[in-house]
C-alpha cells in the first residue's frame, strides 16, 4: 500500500528523516501551500514569498530525482487551506491509509498531525546536534539551565573548535572581544543577494494578491530560495564577512542592515543549508587561518549554542511556555510596531528596516524593540506574535523562548539570570541611532530625556520586589536610592505620562 510522506515548508532538505525512510518507488511526497499557515499569524509577505517559493523549488527538485510529489498550491482550487485537510485530500485521492512525517517545530503544528484520523509513523528531526531525550538529560536536575554550560557540552559532543580535549585558544567564549561600534563602510560586504526566477516571480504576485493587508515590503525580494542558492550565499559569507562578524556582532548602524552578518538563518532553519555544514565552513576556514577566533567562536555559539539551546528549552518547557507572563504585563503592542511615526529613532530605525527587509540582527530584537517593549510593559504574547510574524528566520521553536524568555523575562527566569533591560546608555554605546534623535540619550529626566532612561527606572520600581534582591541587579537599586527623591519623583511620573501618551495613540 502506498504510503504519503507529509514534508513541512521548513523540512525542505533531501536528508529530512522522512524521506530518508520512505521508498521513492511507491511513496507519495506530499507538500502543501496553505492560507492556514500563512495567517495563523500576520507573517511579513517576504517570509510568506521565501517559504513558498522555496517550497516550490524543493518540490521541483524532489520530481527531477524520481519522486512523486503531490504539491498543492495556495491558488488550488481544491486546496482545504490546511495542512491536514490536505493531507486527508491526498491520502483519499492516493488510496493511502498511512503518513510518514519528521517532527514538526511547532506544538501548534504537532498537534494538528497527532490528530489525524490516519496511522501517522513520526521520525525524530535529525538535523539537529542535541536530540529532545539529550536536552533532557543535559536539564535534569539543574537549578538553572544556563546556556553557556548546554553550549560547552555542545563543543565537547561536535568536536568544533577544539583542540586536545580543550577549547581553541584557551577558552569557551570570546564575548569580551566582539562589542566594538562599527563604523560606517561604503566598502562593507553585503549579504548576497538573488533576482528572482521565474518561479519566486510567480510566487511575488500571488503574495501580493493573497496578503496584501500584511504587515511589511515584499518588493524588492533578493532572497535565497534553493539550497544551490544557499551555498553560495554561505559562500560568500566566509569569503568576505566572517573575519569581521565578530568584533561589531553587536554594533547597530542606522544606514547599514547587516554589517558583517550572515544572514544564514533563514535557509538553516528552512533546511536549505545543514547547521553542521556552517559550522564546519566557519571552523576550517579558522583552521585554515582565514578568520580570526574570536569570529568564529562567536559564529559557532550563536549555532550550537544559542540556536540548538532554545530549540531545548521550547520543547522541554512543553506547550504553554508562549503563554506565561510572569511579570504581569498587559499593555497592547503600540502602533510603533507597525511603522507609526515614533520620534525614538532607535526604534524609527529598527521598525523600517524589519518593514523593508524582514530583518534586523540579534542586538536589535534584543536590546532596541525587545527591551523597549519589557521597559513599557507590553504583553508578552503580542510581542511573541509580532516576533514570528514580522522575521523572515522566525520559526516558534527558536523565536519564542529568545522572545518569551530571553527578550520579556515571561518566563520568569527558566533562560535568563536577569530581564535584558538597559536605558539609553548602552544604545548610545553601541549605536549611531541617538545622535540623529529627538531625544537625549544623555538626559535622565525633564525636557528631552530620552523614554529608555524614564522607562528603565520605571521598571526596576515596578519589579522591585522581585529583582532588587538579584545579585546582578543590587547595584542599580542602590545607586536608585541615593537619588534625591524628588528626582525619583519625577522620573516616576514622566514615564507614567509617557505610557499614557503612547497608550492613547500618541506619537512619542
């Protein structure tokens, strides 16, 4: 009897554990576009176009192997708009009565295949380094579950950039040495970029027509869409940006999106290019004396570490951890987030690009539209949906526990020791975004302060009780109550009034 073989839009690799099981003589590989996915949430039309034409691609280059591929397109007629409706559609049309899939990165979407009124066989994802049984046993019976400790294990299992049984250059983490401002370059390296073929053009006016209403810019779209596409584009990133990506992984440039960045995720965490195969580029070109250190340990970390990390901490925290808001916060996700005129050119800055691009690099999320969004009180939940809507990389396994946890502290504390908070100082440090700005990120209060410096204080009052006892947190509380107190006051209020305004609809 035949059997389908249900491939997702981000299990797009011929090594994905499905077809590695399934017989290409007999089996039905089934792949599906649906509304269903598109708008669960509001997903930035470059997202939608980059999976879908992806998905084609992939599809095409199944068929041009030898496989059957049951492929439906958004604009089927007989498309049911969901993944199982589909999956039932094609299992009645091929006379099949069981599915073969590789497990899903989202409860949401796990749930649905466990529903199926078929015999479903669900394979292990194996393109990861630590399987969901090695987190476990890595988590169990630790007081705190520190990714610094989960990514030396990860080091120690992959053997990257290890020397004898230590770490290449004598420690773990070269962190300290990549916090540098950049400057601006007109010579900088980009990413690269791809014109679209006929088929991603296809794919451009059905997004255009399916999901107008949709928060971002599709046009002009350069991503890559093939894995040939992919390897050229890792490729170019080791030839011409990794030796710089470390020391200004951190820096924030108004006029320049990526810096030394590799914009990579997106085909990993599509299946386009294989973590393992980056991560083995980037270790030998150090090898090879290509690239110094620093850079590539803190490419690697930001793999091995950060990435297989949340993808631990997403499934060992189970389904509810998107929902937790352990610090109470409730206020609605601002007009801001979705391109309304703000006078905070950090977030002006961050905001347009992630419209232009759906794109901005980790310190952006974290420490501009995250930490503004923690500083204000907003709702976790928005903020997460917002998160995985508007990244052109934002897949739930990875983007909520960095948003959830990392970024809003909703967790309570299971990723991060402390809330990744600042006022504008660190802003100013690491960025060229306050010089250009209505706002002072040198005033603490009054006229012109800038709302990280009122909103920041705010915060640690609105969470003394909890925080001011936290050993990385005691010095700020202090230096709070050695201020004047009609200081406090004022700060107090200001930030009050500024939350009124920005809760009213107000430009701030």
């Amino acid at each position: 009897m035949r059997r389908l073989v249900l491939v997702l839009g981000d299990q797009l690799s011929e090594q994905i554990a499905a077809l590695k099981a399934a017989d290409k003589a007999r089996d039905v590989v089934v792949m599906a576009e649906v509304m269903e996915e598109g708008t669960y949430v509001r997903h930035h039309p470059k997202k939608i176009a980059l999976v879908l034409s992806a998905m084609r691609h992939f599809a095409q280059a199944l068929e041009q192997s030898g496989w059957t591929v049951a492929y439906s397109r958004l604009d089927d007629a007989q498309n049911g708009q969901s993944l199982c409706a589909e999956v039932l559609r094609r299992a009645e049309e091929f006379g099949a009565g069981k599915v073969i899939t590789t497990r899903a990165g989202e409860w949401r979407v796990i749930e649905a295949i466990d529903a199926l009124p078929l015999e479903v066989e669900v394979l292990e994802d194996d393109r990861f380094i630590a399987t969901h049984r090695d987190f476990d046993l890595w988590a169990e019976g630790r007081k705190a579950l520190r990714m610094e400790y989960f990514y030396r294990e990860m080091r120690r299992k992959t053997g990257l950039l290890m020397e004898e049984g230590e770490p290449a250059g004598g420690q773990w983490n070269f962190d300290h040495d990549n916090r540098k401002r950049a400057e601006p370059d007109l010579l900088r390296a980009k990413p690269m970029e791809f014109t679209p073929d006929e088929v991603t053009q296809e794919v451009l006016t059905l997004v255009e027509a399916r999901f107008r209403g949709h928060f971002g810019q599709l046009r002009p779209f350069s991503y890559a869409v093939t894995r040939g596409q992919a390897l050229r584009a890792l490729d170019h990133f080791l030839r011409y940006q990794l030796a710089g990506f470390g020391e200004t992984q951190d820096a924030m440039l108004a006029g320049d999106a990526f810096l030394n960045h590799a914009v990579l995720s997106p085909y990993m965490n599509l299946g386009l290019l294989s973590p393992r195969e980056v991560c083995d580029r980037v270790a030998e070109a150090y090898a090879a004396g290509e690239v110094p250190i620093n850079s590539a340990e803190g490419f690697i970390r930001q793999i091995i570490g950060w990435r297989e990390y949340m993808r631990g901490i997403y499934f060992h925290e189970g389904p509810d951890y998107v929902r937790r808001n352990a610090l109470g916060h409730s206020r609605d996700l601002p007009p801001l987030y979705w391109g309304a005129k703000t006078d905070m050119a950090c977030m002006q800055a961050a905001v347009a690009q992630t419209k232009a691009l759906a794109y901005a690099h980790h310190i952006q999320r974290l420490m501009v539209t995250g930490n503004f969004a923690l500083l204000a009180g907003i709702d976790p939940a928005q903020v997460h949906e917002w998160y995985l809507g508007v990244y052109i990389d934002a897949f739930e396994w990875v983007e909520a526990p960095n948003t959830v946890g990392m970024s809003q502290f909703a967790d309570g504390g299971v990723i991060a020791s402390k809330p990744y908070v600042s006022s504008a100082n660190y802003i100013n440090k690491m960025s060229d975004y306050c010089s250009g700005c209505a706002y002072d990120a040198r005033v603490k209060t009054g006229a012109g302060a800038c709302p990280f410096n009122l909103l920041y204080w705010a915060f640690l009052m609105r969470h003394e009780e909890r925080f001011k006892s936290n050993p990385r947190m005691a010095q700020m509380y202090r230096t709070w109550d050695r201020m004047e107190a009609g200081k406090r006051a004022d700060i107090l209020a200001q930030a009050e009034a500024f939350l009124d305004r920005m809760c009213a609809g107000e430009t701030v």
